[in-house]
C-alpha cells in the first residue's frame, strides 16, 4: 500500500490523507449500513485517529445507534452530506473510514465479512475470508498488530 491515502467527499469540499496502513478492511452487510450506502452492503477500513488528517474542509456529526447496541459518531461533508468515516465515542483512538471516497480505490481489499445474517440473498460471500454472522471481530486484528 502506498502511503498516504488521499480521498475526498463527493463534492470535493472535503479531503483527507491517511498517512498510515489500516488494521483491517471490513465489509458489513447489516441493515443499517444497507440503508446509509444505499447498497447491498458498506465497506469500512479501521484506521488509527492519528492517521487521518483533515486536509480540506470540516465535517458534521450526528450520532445513531448501533446494530451492536452502541453509537456511532458519524462525520459527513455539510455540503453533500456524503459520509467520511464513524467513530464509537467510548474508542475515540480509532476511526472507521468509509473508504469509498479514496482516490485509488484499489486500495480497497476487504479481510472479512460481517452481520452476514443480513446480508442479501444475491451476494456471493468470499468463503476464504473470515465471516461473521453479526458484529465484526476486529478486535483480532488490532491485537494481532500489537504483537
């Protein structure tokens, strides 16, 4: 992966860099994330908060509840409203970025599959990746990188 990351919202208001590798790539298929992505499913790279630097622009906030039970801080472009990336206010130190919005989206590659108990019945789930039937376990791999 080359380093940084830049992206920006859909309008180009907003842009960023992230100047670190994410711990890991995850797809989600819940109903929430069907719903905001207007798709099938939304792709989510988590990342250190001290990775990501605001280049451009400033963000919203509004927070919602969680498929999981907690909240998700969700930061937005005020101008096209497009989604940046999440943060749960009780681990502050991470960000999950919705990576839809890098320039090279190539460097998208997702490492497991999440609240696949939601997802569509068309969608094909990689069977050599790891797969959930709800919440990611993402927790492996943030302490798989701390080793």
């Amino acid at each position: 992966m080359q380093l940084p990351l830049t992206g920006s919202c859909q309008c180009g208001a907003v842009r960023y860099e992230i100047t670190k590798e994410p711990i890991v790539t995850a797809v989600c298929h819940c109903l929430e994330c069907q719903t905001f992505s207007a798709s099938a499913f939304s792709i989510t790279m988590l990342i250190d908060a001290d990775a990501f630097n605001l280049i451009a622009g400033e963000l919203n906030v509004f927070e919602r509840p969680t498929a999981a039970g907690g909240v998700a801080a969700c930061y937005f472009c005020p101008t096209c409203s497009n989604r940046v990336y999440h943060m749960n206010p009780e681990k502050p130190e991470l960000l999950r970025l919705k990576p839809g919005g890098l320039d090279d989206k190539s460097q998208i590659v997702p490492q497991m599959h999440g609240w696949v108990s939601s997802a569509q019945p068309w969608v094909e789930i990689p069977t050599d990746l790891p797969v959930f039937e709800y919440q990611h376990d993402m927790q492996a791999f943030i302490d798989k990188r701390q080793r």
